[in-house]
C-alpha cells in the first residue's frame, strides 16, 4: 500500500512539476510574442521616421535649387536690363543698336560676380541644412 501511495505521489509531482514547466514555457512564448510585436512597432516607426527625413532633405534640396535658379535668373535679368540701359544706336542704320566694350566687359564681370554669390549662397545652405 506504501508503494501505491508513494506511486500516487510521484505521479503527481511529475504532473504538477510538468504542468508548471508548461506554464512556463506557455509565458515565455507570449513574452516573445509580445517582444516581437515591439520590435516590429518600432521598426515600423523608423522605417516611417526615415522616410519622413528623406522627405523632408528632397523638399529641402527642391527648394534651395529653385532658389538658386531664382537667383540665377535674376541675375541675368539685371545683366540684361543693364545691357539694355548702355544700348548706343548705330550711326546711319536706324533700329539696330551697339553696345560699348566696356559695358558689355563690366555686365560680364557683374553676372560672373553675381552667380558666385548665389552659388556660395546654395553652397552654405547645402552645408549648413538650412
């Protein structure tokens, strides 16, 4: 009878002790689902943080290009209203203008001057992100 009891018991330990090794092994596996729900949460959210900063350098560098374009395009807009203003007519031939070397050597120096100054403008801006 002692060998049925202690056969009883036995059996019950190992139960008891392999019910509770299921129970852990039944937290552990929800403790990893729940941690690769988190993994993927945040990979999602710097996949969209990523994307978002690519986003935002391409409207950046759009912009700073349209700028110096803008720039640019004053640019010659002056040149020309300066070549224009230093227009001299042709003596004997009506409509047809000249423009004096000097004017037309100071216009070139004046744009060269003033695209430097945009492109070094767009070069700090590119540098600094701003």
């Amino acid at each position: 009878m002692v060998k049925a009891i202690v056969g009883v018991v036995m059996i019950l330990l190992a139960a008891g002790g392999w019910f509770y090794l299921d129970h852990l092994n039944k937290e552990e596996l929800a403790a990893a689902a729940e941690m690769r729900k988190v993994v993927e949460s945040n990979r999602a959210l710097a996949v969209a943080a990523e994307n978002a900063k690519i986003k935002a350098r391409a409207q950046f560098e759009t912009q700073i290009i349209a700028d110096l374009k803008s720039c640019k395009e004053v640019a010659e807009n002056a040149n020309t209203e300066f070549l224009t203003q230093h227009q001299l007519p042709v003596r004997h031939k009506p409509g047809q203008f000249t423009i004096p070397p000097e004017a037309t050597e100071e216009a070139a120096k004046t744009l060269e001057d003033a695209n430097a100054e945009c492109q070094s403008v767009y070069d700090k801006r590119f540098a600094t992100g701003m």
